[in-house]
C-alpha cells in the first residue's frame, strides 16, 4: 500500500456517516450525565485549583468582567458576520466535493469572504470555476446572486460582487509577510453547509511559511507560496478566512493534505498578501496583470559551495544564470552568476517562492532588489515589465526555460502545467516536462530529448517534479530505472536510465 497521503483541495462528506458518527456522540453524552448523576463528586481541592491556573498559563486569556475568556472570543465576534456561503451552480460538474445533482447540474460550495463593506467577496477560484450561477448566503441568512467580477487560476483566486440589502461587515487585510512560525491562526468557514454547520471556527498555529510545490492535479496554481497551518480546515472551508489575534485576514483557506480529504492538521492558506497584488486587477479588468524580471535561474539554484565561496549568511536566495538581452534585469545591471537575496523588500527563500514574489508585482512599478556578487551585497531598482506581453514576445523555447527548473540525471525538470501545455499547443497530462538535457549526461545517453514528458518513473505515477523526487530518493543506487514518456511526437514509449 502507498504510504503517501494525496493531496486535497477538495472537500466532500458523507451523510450518512454524519449522522451514525453524530448519534455517537449524543450516546456518549447521555452515558455520561447518567454516570455522573450517580456520582458523588468530590469538592475543589487546592491542587485542582493549582491545575486550573497551569492550563490559564499554558493557553492565551483575557480578563473580562472578573472571567477569564480565550481571546479568540472577541476575534470571532467582530468578523464572524463577514463570512459567506458561496454555492456554484455548474452543469455536468462532477467533483469530489459536490453536494446535489440537479437534472444534470452540480451545486457545489465553498466560504468566502467581505473585504469591502460595498458587497465584494474574496474566495478561492476553484470554488467558482465553471460556475453558471453563483449564490452567496449571508450570516444573516439572506441570499443573493453574485457576479463574478475576476478570476485568477494560476493563484487560486477570485473576486465576487453582489448588491448587498444588509449591513456588511468587511475583514480588514493584515500582513502575512509579517506572520513568524508559532503565531496563532483561526479558520473560519463552511465545512458541512449541508448539515447546517456553517461558519465553523477552528484554532491553531501558524505551522510553516512559503510551502510550494505542491500538486492539486490540473487545478494547481502556478504561484505558491503558501501558509501552513494546523487550524483544520475542514471540507468546505475553501474560500474562508484565516485570522491573526487582531481579526485581520492573513491567508484564504484553500487546500488539506490529508487521507480521503480529511483533515489531520495540514492546512495550506494563500497568503494575504498575494491577494493585495492581484485583486486591484481582478477588480478594474477581471484579470491580473503580473510584472515579469527577465532572467533565466540556475536549475542547480544556490549551493553551499555558493553560500560559502560568496559569504551568504544561509544556502537561501536565487542564482542568475543569465538575463534574456533588453530585459528590466538585464537593464537593471544584473548580471549572469549573481546571487539575488531579497527581493521588493522579501528575504529570498528559493526559486518557487521567488518567481511568486515576482509575478505577484505589478508591471511599470520599481522595487528593491538585493543581490550578492563577488562576496559584496549591492543594492540595486528595477521597473518590471508586463509579463504576458513579453513571454508573447518571446520564442517557445525561450518561453518553456523560464519556468523554475530542477536537474535530475541531467534534465532540467518543470511541473508540466495546463498553461504549459497552452504555449505549447499540446493537450495537458498528468507528468514532468523535460525542459533540457545535457549533453553526454544519463539522459542523453537514455536517449529522452527536450520536450518530453515523464509520466512514470519505476513504475509510479508522477504527476510533479515534487512526485519525481519523491520516488528517485527510494531507488537504490546503480540501479537501472524504467520510465514511461510521452515523446516530443505525441507517442508513447518505455525508457531506461541509469543514475
């Protein structure tokens, strides 16, 4: 059996295990009013008393009123009102967390959010896409027909519009750039709407910064650079807010990563940040304008040789293989070999979270960038261009190598995604894109070229580059690996390679 949990970004239950697991409980609690009514129960003891303030210690409280009461009491009570119910109507959608079939249509739902009291509504495009009609279900209980007003697949994002008869409460933005591993979180949404369980809270932490990489089948966004949390972020919470002690939004729930959907403390949220650079342009044209830096990466990115040849304070940042000619970096002044350690005023992690930090800026405006060249920092501003018209610009090739590489036997790999397989003009599969190979290298000699497509590697399934490493780091070394591609031509065909 396959010990690897698959990733979820959807959500669906079932209603009759509801209901048996709900009868359970009711048991359980009847079992125990009739025990402890037959109990004698013994008074308060110093000891007891000694427990209680542990726990208060051990827990964030509040004074009020002579009570102590969890702070998270007032953080739902100010923003609770602002999240929504958002119900797409879709024909024929058949997904895992659709809940009616309604003469060939699919109702599906998810959360949202007001972030303006005039009737907007943040949520996740996967909960809208393919929608015919949108219904948006209040806190108040009043419904009302939403308009789409733009969508972002390559962020998950999606901005809704309706004409609110009710007072609306918005949920001011935080900064999730500001957010440290061990702050408090809470996740608001819908996960059982069905059950009338709507606006369900949950509390944890902020568990980890900057998750990519990760695979949600043909809906993956192109841009990660997620929040980890173990609030749980039930089914149906997709499209909620997740919350600082200040009632401010820090992230959009989104995705679990847990058996059969279900939650088990592995909850991804967009950062909210992200949702400030693309929702001006989903608002003003319904889609999103991304700056675009002009630079090949190294696909071996930052080693420690690097770190220590350059004096880097960690193995962090991203290395400049070379600049496309007339490009904002190239004009910039950055140069083939350079190390760049923070960007737009952002620490640089790695090469996922960097191109999320690039794409997430607007084209035309000027930031800092911070790069690390011959063991000297030097501080340099570049003006970004508009990303879709410089890559319509630019040759295929050109246009495939600047995606984030990784080698593997002398490949350069890419998570081949629909957008890809767009550029290309080849119908989308599930597998890895061979962006280059070495010469004289494994591959080479393998005899797979640029442009195929792995699909299977020692006979798993891989669907990412992620998938990819996964599987290579169990096969023993010296050992000769199957590999099931899709050739450049379309065909299908059986290789062998060994490392």
């Amino acid at each position: 059996m396959d010990e690897r949990a698959p990733l979820h970004n959807r959500f669906s239950v079932s209603g009759l295990r509801f209901v048996v697991l709900l009868g359970g409980a009711v048991a359980c609690v009847v079992v125990g009013l009739i025990i402890s009514a037959n109990l004698q129960m013994s008074p308060r003891s110093e000891a007891q008393d000694h427990v209680n303030s542990a726990q208060f210690a051990a827990y964030p409280v509040v004074e009020k009123n002579g009570e102590f009461e969890s702070p998270f009491v007032s953080v739902v009570e100010k923003v609770q009102d602002a999240v929504v119910n958002v119900s797409a109507r879709s024909e024929n959608r058949q997904t895992p967390w659709f809940f009616h079939d309604w003469g060939g249509y699919s109702v599906s739902s998810g959360s949202g959010f007001f972030f303006r009291d005039d009737g907007y509504v943040l949520t996740n495009n996967h909960v809208v896409k393919n929608a015919r009609d949108l219904l948006v279900r209040t806190a108040a209980g009043y419904e009302y027909d939403a308009k789409l007003i733009g969508s972002d697949p390559q962020t998950d994002l999606a901005v809704l519009k309706i004409e609110p008869q009710e007072k609306v409460t918005a949920i001011p933005f935080g900064n999730s750039d500001a957010l440290k591993v061990g702050d408090w979180a809470i996740a608001i949404g819908n996960p059982f709407p069905q059950q009338g369980l709507d606006r369900t809270v949950t509390v944890g932490v902020i568990s980890a910064k900057g998750r990519n990489n990760l695979g949600f089948g043909d809906e993956t966004p192109q841009y990660q650079n997620y929040i980890q949390t173990d609030a749980s972020i039930n089914p149906g919470n997709s499209g909620g807010p997740l919350l600082n002690l200040r009632g401010e939004c820090i992230g959009v729930n989104s995705a679990i990563y847990g058996p059969n959907g279900t939650s088990v403390g592995i909850g991804f949220a967009i950062p909210i940040n992200i949702a400030r650079a693309v929702i001006p342009d989903l608002i003003a044209t319904g889609n999103v304008t991304r700056g675009w830096l002009g630079v090949w990466l190294s696909p071996a990115g930052v080693t420690e040789r690097d770190a220590k040849r350059l004096g880097l304070a960690a193995v962090k940042g991203v290395k400049i293989d070379s600049t496309f000619p007339g490009s904002p970096a190239s004009q910039a002044g950055i140069l083939e070999g350079d190390v760049i350690v923070e960007f737009n005023s952002n620490e640089v992690e790695d090469q996922s979270q960097f191109s999320s930090l690039v794409a997430t800026v607007r084209h035309d405006q000027t930031v800092p960038i911070t790069l690390v060249r011959d063991g000297k920092r030097l501080d340099l501003e570049v003006t970004l261009a508009d990303r879709e018209k410089a890559m319509a610009s630019l040759p295929a090739a050109a246009r495939n190598r600047t995606a984030t590489p990784q080698t593997w036997l002398g490949m350069e790999l890419a998570n081949f995604t629909p957008d890809m397989a767009r550029q290309i003009g080849i119908k989308h599969i599930d597998g890895v894109y061979v962006m280059r190979v070495y010469p004289g290298s494994q591959a080479d000699r393998a005899s797979i070229g640029e442009g195929t497509i792995i699909m299977q590697v020692n006979n798993e399934a891989v669907a990412s580059v992620s998938d990819l490493n996964l599987v290579a780091r169990r096969i023993p070394d010296d050992v000769r690996i199957p590999l099931i591609v899709q050739e450049p031509d379309g065909s299908i065909a059986r290789k062998m390679i060994r490392p």
